[in-house]
C-alpha cells in the first residue's frame, strides 16, 4: 500500500485545482518524502500535464498504473484517461486516410473517361449539332455540365477539348462536302442554314463547357471557347466555299429580290463576321448591310454620288420597276 501512495502525483492546489502561486505540481517519490516541485506553464492546463505525463512515465510505472489525485477529494480523476479522448494526431491520420481512400475510389480514369463520359457528351453534341429548329429534342443541360466539370476536376481537360475540337470539325468537314454538291442556284439560302444552325448550336454548346473555358482554354492557352469554335467554321466551310459564294453574292445583288434580303443579310454579316477582310472582295454588297465599309464622303465628289444614284434608278427601272406618275402628287400632300 506503501508503494502505491509513493508512486501517486499529489496536486497541492485550490478548489479550482489551480496552484495558488502559479500552478506548482508536487511530486512525491521514493527517494524523498519531501514534496519536489515540478513547475508547469501558465498556458497549459491541468487535463494537458496530465494527459504528458501519463505518456512519459507509461513504460516506467508499477503494474498497478498511475493515479492522478486530488489534494480535495483524493479520488482518481476520470478526465485524464487515454480511453476518454483520442490524441489529435491518431485522429488527423484517420482523416487523411478516409479523404485519400475516397479521392482513389472517386478517381477518373482515362478508361473511365472513353467509356461513360465522353460518350455521353459525344452524343449530347451531335443532338445540338444536327438539330432542326423545328424538331423537339429533350436534352438535359445539367448532366452535359455535370460531365464536363468531372473531367476538368480529375484533370482531363486537355484530353476534352481535343476531342470536342476533333468532333466539330469532322461535322464541319461533313458539312462543307454537302455544300460541294449543292446546286448555284440553291448555294447561298443552303449556306445561311449551314451557318445559322452552326451558330445556334454554340449558343449551347458553349455555356456547358464553360467550366473547361475558364479553367483550362482561359488560363493555359490563352484563348476563348466561342472563338476557338467559330473559327474551325472559317477553316473547314466558309474559307473553301467563299470564291463561289462571292460571286453569287454580286449577281443576287445586281438583280433586287433574286434571293430574300433576310437571307442577304444574314450571310454577309456571316461572312464580315468571320472574316471582315472579305468585304473588300465585294464592297458594293457588304456595304450595303454593313456600316463604313466604304470611304468617307467627300465633297468633291458629289457629282459621282448623283450619277451613281441615276445610274441605280435608270437599273431598276430597265428591270420592272417603274417610277410611277410623278406629274402629280401623292394624295396625302394634296389633303394637306
């Protein structure tokens, strides 16, 4: 019984179990009877010294164990038992464990990423691609945009924007072999639903990889998804087909109403789009839907201006379109 008070740690302390002169621990060995002070940092508490001395005196005590006890009630204190609370390092090592075990389960491979979610995207593309405006077709836009986060996340992004680049201009290079065989009178309205449907198609396609534009085209090359795009449609389809289409362009212009203005329009701002240079292959047409395409007014010349205006009326006379009785005058101006 002896042995085992002289292996105990008495606390001299208050009934707070704080040391009255700067928390002082006594420690009683076998050598002396005369308490040895241990002195203990301000900043630490006493579950703390506890909790450090147990795991240094571990391997040195009696089989009967340590007992910290109070100078109030002498009874063994609960809180300083190992089982009560695990050590902060046993719980970041099982936290480290659990995050990387889940990081390798949830991990993407390139195998992954061929069989489920590359097909799923290829086939969600080809729908925007090909659609017709008229037809109805049920895609879910969040589960496009859920697949192209996953692969910007497991660090595929460079191996996405390869293959979406591949998939467009193997559908481009499709489309321009279609244009090859359409007929001239028929070329200009079938390169308007080329474009047109190629432009809807990146209004889509566009926002559902705008994850892999910002996080990979934005940052590491320095480019933009849309243009990126829009110029595959220059290289494989507008760039091959232009010497024809110009042509067309100037004889639908010289002849009003041959082809719908809508349709004019569309393609020539199309084409100033793509590529503004090719205004200056035909200024008369694209200046006639886009702005400052020709030079500046000058005042010298006016007389030129006034002979290209009769000019263009004398044309448009000569083809069916007359001017009319103009020795009177319009029925409203007689009212007033």
């Amino acid at each position: 019984m002896e042995d085992m008070e002289d292996d105990c740690f008495v606390l001299n302390d208050d009934y707070n179990h704080n040391s009255a002169s700067g928390q002082v621990l006594y420690l009683r060995n076998e050598l002396s009877d005369v308490p040895q002070p241990l002195s203990i940092s301000p900043g630490l508490g006493m579950r703390d010294v506890a909790v450090r001395e147990n795991h240094s005196k571990v391997c040195s005590t009696s089989s009967s164990g340590l007992k910290f006890m109070d100078s109030d009630s002498s009874s063994v204190s609960s809180d300083t038992s190992e089982t009560d609370s695990p050590s902060s390092a046993s719980i970041a090592g099982k936290l480290t464990l659990n995050s990387a075990s889940k990081f390798l389960m949830n991990a993407m491979t390139e195998e992954d990423y061929r069989t489920t979610y590359w097909p799923n995207l290829e086939k969600a593309i080809d729908h925007l691609l090909i659609q017709n405006p008229m037809d109805h077709i049920s895609i879910s836009y969040e589960q496009i945009y859920s697949c192209v986060y996953k692969c910007v996340c497991q660090q595929h992004s460079e191996l996405l924007y390869k293959d979406l680049m591949l998939k467009i201009t193997t559908h481009l290079q499709q489309v321009s072999s279609d244009l090859q065989i359409s007929p001239p009178g028929n070329f200009i309205e079938n390169f308007n639903i080329a474009l047109t449907r190629y432009t809807d198609a990146l209004q889509c396609i566009v926002p559902v990889f705008i994850y892999m534009n910002k996080f990979y085209i934005e940052t590491k090359l320095n480019r933009d998804l849309r243009e990126d795009l829009m110029k595959l449609f220059t290289d494989n389809v507008a760039e091959k087909h232009v010497n024809t289409l110009i042509p067309l362009l100037l004889e639908a212009h010289s002849m009003p109403f041959q082809v719908r203005p809508s349709t004019m329009a569309s393609v020539v701002k199309g084409l100033y789009t793509l590529w503004p240079d090719w205004a200056h292959l035909a200024p008369a047409v694209f200046s006639g839907f886009i702005p400052q395409i020709n030079p500046p007014t000058v005042e010298s010349q006016l007389s030129d201006y006034a002979a290209c205006d009769q000019k263009l009326q004398m044309e448009l006379s000569l083809n069916g379109f007359p001017r009319g009785d103009q020795s009177r005058k319009r029925a409203s101006e007689e009212s007033a």
